[in-house]
C-alpha cells in the first residue's frame, strides 16, 4: 500500500508544483502592474500640479 501512495505522491507533484509557480508569476505580474500604475498617476499628479491643471478627477 506504501507504494501505491508514494506513485499518487510523485504522480501530483509535479502538478502541483507547476500550479504555484504559475500562481506566483501571475500574482507577481498583478502586483507589478497595480504599483506601476500608481507610479505613474502620482507623476501624472505632479505634473498636472506644476502646470497649474486642476487634478484629473476634477477635470473629466
């Protein structure tokens, strides 16, 4: 019976082991892309407030 669980272990395992590395990059993508566009809205910000533009919610 030892066997049996061992080859069901070894069968999933690489299964597995491809699901979190596919989980890890695909949230390691979300998380770049939410910071980068919170980058560049705060350059957005600031570049708006040097040329005197009122800020983009206020101008849509």
């Amino acid at each position: 019976m030892d066997e049996y669980w061992l080859a069901v272990v070894w069968s999933l395992l690489p299964t597995v082991v491809i699901c979190v590395i596919f989980w890890y990059v695909l949230r390691s993508i979300l998380r770049f892309d939410r910071t980068e566009r919170r980058a560049y809205a705060r350059i957005e910000a600031e570049e708006r407030a040097k040329r005197g533009l009122p800020p983009r919610d206020a101008a849509e």
